[in-house]
C-alpha cells in the first residue's frame, strides 16, 4: 500500500517505521524542519548532546520503548539514574521521592503522611482505573489523603498546571500519573534526538520517504491508498473538516531554559514549585540529571509551564518572559549568583490534553469513518498520560490497524 503519514513526532515516526518494515511505501510529512515533534532536541556548536525544547526523560516501566529501543540496536546508548525529585516548600526544597522523604517532610502532621502514604500504596496497587473515571482528582485526593495534603502537596500542583480546569481532571488521570512513576529514570546518549534519528534512517532504509518543512499534505489532492493523520485533533479537523476527532481540551507548554555557567538549583534534577506566587510550575535542572560536560561544562534549567492558549505568557517574548521569572529563579538559588550564557523559549500548542471525567469515552476509533483514513494523536492515550513511550504504543497500534483493515 501507498501510506502517508502526517506528522512527524513519535506516533508518525513509529507508525511510519512499522509500516515501512512490513514493505508498504510510506511518506511522511512534517510540518517543521526537525523530526521528534514536543520531543524534538535541538543542539548549540560546543554541544556533544541535543538537548529537547521542554524536558524529557523515560520512566524504567516505559516498556515500549525499552523494545523499540533493542530493536533499533540502541540499548548501550541508554542511562538509568535516579536523580532527586523535590518540592519547593516555605522557599526550600524538600525531597519527596521516597517513604523516608515523606516521613521527614516537614509540611504534613503524621496523620497526614500516613493518609498520603496509604493514597499512594493504593494507587500503585490498583488496576481498576475505570471507577476512577467518575470522580475528580480532587474528590480522590481528599477523601484518602485527606483536605491538609492536598492543600500542601496536590493543590498548587494541579492549579499550576490546569488553571481553571484543576477542579474537573479526573481521578483516573492522576492514578496513571502515580502507577507508571518510577524513582529511576532513563535517557539516552545524545538525548531522544538519537532514538529520533535512527527511526528517520531506519524508515529511509526501508524505502520510506521522509518530507521535512513540509505542511502540504491536504486530503483533497492525496493519491495515498491510506493516510494516517498524527497530529494534534484540532489541526487533523482543519485537513479534513468533518472528522469526528475528540474534543477534549488542551494546554499550551512553554519552556524557558537557561545555559549557566554555575548550577542554578542544587542537586535537585525535578523542582515542583507548590508556591502559586512563583511564575513557574516546575524547575528542571537537567545537568543535575545528565553530565553538564556534554553540554560544553553549562548547566541547563528548564522552567515550565502548561497554559490556556489566551495566557499572556505566550505573547511574551523570551526577554520579557525572563525579567518576569528572573526574581524567582534567584530565590532558587541559594549559592547566590550564576551567570546566564544563554536562553532559549519553547512554546508548543496543543501540548497536553485534559483528562476530565469519563475520558476514555470520548475518544473515537482509530479507524475513521472516513475510508482509508487513520487518526491516532495523544488524545488516544488512554487511561495513561500523554508521553513518548505511548506514543511509540500508539503508532504500533495503529499501523496495525491500518494494515489489517480493509
Ligand atoms: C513540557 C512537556 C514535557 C514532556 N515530558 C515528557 C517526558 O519526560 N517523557 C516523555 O516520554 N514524554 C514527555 N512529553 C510528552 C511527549 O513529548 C509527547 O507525548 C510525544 O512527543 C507525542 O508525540 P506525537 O507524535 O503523538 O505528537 P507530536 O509530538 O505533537 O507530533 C505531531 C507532529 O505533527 C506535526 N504537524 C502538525 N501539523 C502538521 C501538518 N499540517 N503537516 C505535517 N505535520 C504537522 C508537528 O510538527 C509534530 O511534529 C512531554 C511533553 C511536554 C509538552
């Protein structure tokens, strides 16, 4: 078969990789001049690795890609590490990644470490995400954990990150957020630019085509047998009106990261900020995660945010947005100076949809009714939260689909 695929971030690039290895021709058509789409890396001339626009690491439970990773002959390339996760807390950082952590952390009373503890032992144990789905995350995370550790631990996370739409996210999506979590996490060798090249070259190999700068496809003029559509839902309605894509709603990301010759946060790699005054809803250091001399000896920093697509932040342009968070970065930063090389701002639309209640019921088949056309974008990861080794999952699945559908 004749196969465009449209979009090329991990779903795309999977898909077009399986499909192009069971000898169907494929194209594939990305709008940007790089390939990894939300995980596309970039990389500086005294840079060894790419480094990706908004942080990125794997958890050790992502098992599609620990097989695409074997498959793609690339598991001497992959580090483990458990680097520290903390909470910004009365201004310090607090490490909360463990049961000893929580038992020493100074915000809750024993009783409400004792609720936490059985909230999490309960959402790790349980397979039964289903039931969950009915009720908000709020209503989950009170009546286990009671109203005290929300208000410390849950609350500030989830209005940072959802704003308005903090009090309607399921309890479901917070469950698969806690039961794929692990301490120790994963990257690569040359960052996921390295897992994104090989599946370029692998495509290329296998007589697939691969169009970069490329927004042209229109399903007006396709002569594909069959197309797979793996972009976002809102952009795949406007390609082809009428497509009942879901309709969920999504969050802009916005990244600014900072190359500093001294390290802004001290070896913490993942800071929540549960202070709502701070900008930002979480500090990434990543050279506390990998080597900064792959970096040319800097220290790199995210500071992220999700926003709504009407957020004055997303008109504000990287000098702007630094002035504002500059304060609270040096608040981080108890070593009292570093100096800034660089900077760099990351804005992606449509980057995390919201898993409010009953979800999974709102997602459509992959399978369109529209013959010979596929949809399959992050809205389809159900129950988990969106992330590349779903997207790898997703793209298998759906060239699957594609392939066994007449
Ligand atoms: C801030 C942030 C942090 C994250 N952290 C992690 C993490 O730590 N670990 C992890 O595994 N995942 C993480 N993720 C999620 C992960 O990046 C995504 O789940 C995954 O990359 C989605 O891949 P995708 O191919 O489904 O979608 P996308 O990456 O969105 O790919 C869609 C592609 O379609 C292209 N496109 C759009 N319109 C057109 C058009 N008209 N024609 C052609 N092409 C078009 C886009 O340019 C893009 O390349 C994070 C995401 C964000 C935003």
């Amino acid at each position: 078969m004749n196969i465009a695929v449209v979009g090329g971030g991990f779903t795309g690039l999977t898909a077009a990789y399986e499909l192009s290895r069971k000898c169907h021709k494929v194209t594939v058509f990305e709008k940007e001049s790089t390939l990894g789409g939300l995980a596309y890396g970039f990389k500086q001339p005294e840079w060894d690795w790419h480094l990706e626009g908004s942080y990125h690491h794997w958890f050790t439970s992502d098992r599609a890609i620990l097989a695409l990773v074997s498959e793609l002959g690339l598991n001497k390339k992959l580090i483990i590490k458990r680097p520290v996760t903390a909470n910004l807390y009365n201004g310090e950082p607090y490490q909360l990644d463990s049961p000893i952590h929580l038992l020493v952390f100074p915000g809750l009373s024993m009783i409400d470490k004792f609720r936490t503890a059985a909230l999490l032992g309960y959402l790790k144990l349980t397979f039964f995400w289903k039931p969950l789905e009915n009720i908000t995350a709020e209503q989950l995370l009170t009546s286990i954990g009671g109203k005290n550790a929300y208000k410390v631990l849950w609350e500030p996370l989830l209005s940072g990150k959802f704003g308005t739409l903090a009090p309607t996210v399921s309890a479901a999506w917070f469950w698969a957020r806690i039961k794929k979590r692990t301490p120790r996490l994963m990257y690569m060798e040359g960052g996921f630019h390295t897992i994104v090249t090989a599946l370029e070259k692998a495509i290329k190999k296998q007589g697939g085509k691969v169009l970069l700068h490329n927004s042209s496809f229109t399903m007006r003029n396709s002569t594909f047998d069959k197309v797979l559509l793996t972009v976002p839902s809102p952009i795949a309605k406007k390609l082809l009106p009428g497509l009942p894509a879901p309709s969920v709603p999504h969050l802009w990301a916005q990244t600014l990261i900072l190359e500093t010759s001294e390290p802004i946060i001290d070896k913490t790699y993942w800071l929540n900020i549960t202070d709502r005054a701070f900008p930002f809803l979480a500090a990434v250091a990543h050279t506390n995660f990998m080597d900064n001399r792959h970096y040319g000896g800097h220290h790199l920093t995210y500071f992220g945010n999700y926003l709504p697509g009407d957020h004055k932040y997303l008109s504000m342009n990287k000098e702007e947005l630094l002035k504002k968070f500059l304060p609270f970065i040096k608040r981080l930063n108890h070593n009292a100076s570093f100096t800034i090389h660089n900077s760099f701002l990351f804005t992606a639309p449509y980057a995390q949809p919201v898993h409010q209640l009953r979800y999974s019921k709102k997602i459509p088949t992959i399978a369109t009714p529209i013959p010979g056309v596929y949809l399959a974008n992050m809205d389809y990861v159900v129950p988990w939260d969106r992330g590349t080794n779903y997207a790898v999952e997703l793209g298998l699945q759906a060239a699957k689909i594609l392939t066994t559908e007449k």
